[in-house]
C-alpha cells in the first residue's frame, strides 16, 4: 500500500507539472528580480545592511498585494474604488491622515458616484493619467472634484455624474471627465481621528450593462501578465528618495518637494522633505510660524525605503488638530527615537535614518520650516519654558486612545 500511494502522488505531481495556469511561472519570473532591483536604488551601505535587505522583502510584499488588488477586482466597466495605500499597502510614502481609494476608469465612460458626505475637512476625487514603464511610473493629476462643495440631501447623501460631456437635459451635479484620464483617486483625509466622520462612496458606470459575464481566458491572462510589471512600478516609483536627499546634501535640512508634477500630488497642497540622521541621545526641532489661514497640516515620518513610519502604534505623524502651536505662534515638533517628555513628539520608531515630510494645504502661505539638532538633554534650553511635560504614564494613554481612533475609521 506504501507503495502504491507513493507511485499516485509521483503521478498526481507530474500532472501538475504538465497543466499550470498559463502565465503564472512568467510572473513569478518577474517577482524575482525585484528584490535586488529595489536594493540597486538604495546606496551602497544600505544595500549591505540586513535590517534594510528584510524591509525590501516587506516592501516588495506591499507593492504586491496592492497590485494584486488591483489584479483581481480593478474593472474600467464595473468600477470600485479599492483600497491603495494604508497603513498596510504602506507604498508611495502615504499621509497617515489619508485613506486613499481608487479605481481605473474608461475616459469615453460615464461613471455615477453617490454616497453620504461624512464630515471630512477634504473628501476629493482626483482624476490621474498614469503612464510609464516597469519602475518608471509617471503620475500627473489632471483635475479634483470637491465632494465637499457637492449639495446632499437632509440625510447628508450625495450624488454626481462624472462624463465627457453633460447630457442634454441633465440638471443633476456633474464634473467633466477629462479626456486623458485612466484612473480616479480618492483621498479622505480626517485632523481630528475621533469626531470627523468618514464618508461612504459607490461607483457605477452608466453607459454599459451593470452585468458583469464570466471573464475571458484573453483576459484574465492579461491582467497576471501585468501584475509584475505594475508590482515593479509601485514597489520602485519612489523608493530612491531618501537616498536622493542625502547625495543632494539635504541632511537635517528641508527642501521643497514636487509631487504634483508626475506624482499625483493634491492641488492646493505644498509639500517639503528632508532626510534626517539622528543618534539616539540626539533630537531634530523642526520650527515654523503657522499659517493664519490654513485648511491643513501635518508632518510625517518615513524610513529609508520611504514607507510611513508606523502611524498606528508610534506617534510617527501629527497634524494641526493633534499638535500644538506655542504663544508666539510658532510650531514646534521634537522628532527623536527616545520620548522627550513634549506633546509635540514625533517617534523615530528605531529608525535612525528617514525623511521629515510636511504639507501645507490650502494656508495664505507656505513657511519652509528649520531643522535644529540638539542633545535630548539640552532640549528644555530650547523650547519655551512653558512647554508641557507629558510623563510615561500620559504618554500610554494619548498612544492608545490615538490607536483605537485611527482603527475606528473606515480603512478598507
């Protein structure tokens, strides 16, 4: 009887050898470049480095199930908005206060978008031309609609037509769909975790069947012959950045940062960055006169592959509603590996190296903020002096009220 069953799964193996789905073994071809393809961005001590040699790995991982989303469910003709950066598909360096959604459309299409409008400070949709080859992805956002400035009805429900053109007659909301438009983005992007209330959002298209007929070989081979390629794309579009920074000598220094130009940046919005380099007895105060108008800001962290630092368990990210302006109008921000003790802390999380990365959306002006390093020990001779302690018990509790209100929003 040994026998015999080791003689049946010998012949069950042989048959699987002989009948694949066709394409798959191309694709796991591609998926194993990437890897060494990530590392060749980054500079030469960081290539040796096993720390960053695993987080290539994640990387890779979140480049793929991002694609693979996309891969599974993405359909011009039946759209849904599916999740694309979070705290998980930590890719393109995402905002921690953002959940971005999106969904690649047909520009001869006509697309109904309806849902309820949340509360939000920005709930926009951007429409995206995407192009480029394996690693050399080009972004260009074309035009945002403000769901905002949308009308809703007394249960807070809205409802826009998306198209080419206006159809004769139509009275309703609509926004023009712009002729080179592949993709639509969401971005909702929540200040204060606890009281905004995220919106909900369907999409449909108008001028095919909603039936959706079991899908062609021609297809679905389609889709995993380009999921290599489009995984390449997101896993190396900005993984190089940090390494750009430090060659251009902006180390503990900011510099302007253009995402809207190839990156799909949000329009109204000014961004800044800059490496940083901190030992563990040392910290960065990043100082800046606020705006006296301002819809929004924030400031984050990243590491060296430009992946968010953990937002959810490290206080790696704050914004306007979560951080403090001192009373000569000035924020403050003390980024350091070791907790100072301030309300305005930003967490290294054990990264030693990263980015600084801040936005200034729709403010009456965009102040360029200074990077100062000093000892941890002599940080109190550099901040006002009625500057909060916050103490180790304190601090727990902000670090876990923060995490359950980021978790009690809609993520996916």
């Amino acid at each position: 009887m040994a026998l015999t069953g080791g003689t049946g799964a010998a012949a069950q193996e042989t048959r699987a050898a002989q009948i694949t789905t066709p394409g798959w073994y191309e694709f796991i071809d591609k998926l194993r470049e990437l890897p060494g393809l990530i590392l060749a961005k980054l500079p030469e001590d960081q290539r040796r480095d096993p720390w960053i040699q695993q987080e290539v790995g994640r990387l890779a991982l979140e480049a793929l199930t991002a694609r693979s989303l996309e891969a599974i469910s993405a359909d011009i003709n039946n759209p849904v908005f599916l999740p694309s950066l979070n705290q998980t598909l930590n890719v393109y360096q995402p905002n921690s206060d953002t959940i971005y959604k999106e969904t690649p459309v047909d520009p001869a299409g006509s697309y109904r978008l309806r849902g309820t409008r949340g509360s939000l400070r920005i709930f926009k949709l951007g429409q995206m031309s995407r192009t480029g080859p394996d690693g050399n992805e080009k972004v260009v956002p074309l035009a945002y609609g403000d769901f905002n400035a949308l009308p809703v009805d007394a249960a807070g429900k809205f409802d826009v037509l998306l198209s080419p053109t206006r159809p004769e007659g139509y009275t309703g909301n609509w926004w023009k769909l712009e002729p080179q438009a592949n993709g639509l983005v969401i971005r909702q992007v929540s200040a204060d975790w606890v009281k905004e209330r995220d919106p909900t959002i369907s999409i449909e298209r108008l001028d095919r069947s909603t039936l959706r007929p079991r899908e062609s070989t021609a297809s679905l081979r389609k889709r995993l012959d380009e999921l290599g390629g489009r995984t390449a794309n997101t896993a190396l579009f900005l993984v190089g950045t940090p390494g750009e920074l430090r060659r251009e000598g902006f180390v503990n220094k900011l510099k302007i940062f253009d995402v809207i130009s190839g990156m799909g940046g949000l329009f109204g919005q000014f961004y800044y960055h800059g490496a940083y380099d901190l030992n563990d007895d040392e910290v960065l105060i990043l100082e800046s006169k606020v705006p006296t108008t301002c819809g929004y800001y924030s400031t984050i962290l990243t590491n060296d592959l430009f992946e968010t630092t953990d937002w959810v368990n490290n206080q790696s990210s704050l914004n306007d509603a979560q951080s403090q302006v001192d009373k000569d109008g000035v924020l403050r921000i003390v980024i350091s590996a070791r907790d100072p003790g301030v309300p305005n802390w930003l967490d290294t999380a054990g990264n030693s190296t990263g980015v600084v990365q801040g936005r200034w959306t729709d403010c009456n002006a965009q102040p360029m903020p200074t990077l100062t390093k000093v000892k941890l020990a002599d940080l109190r001779r550099h901040l006002p002096k009625d500057t909060p302690q916050v103490d180790a018990r304190e601090r727990d509790r902000q670090l876990r009220d923060r995490r359950a209100a980021f978790l009690q929003r809609i993520l996916w």
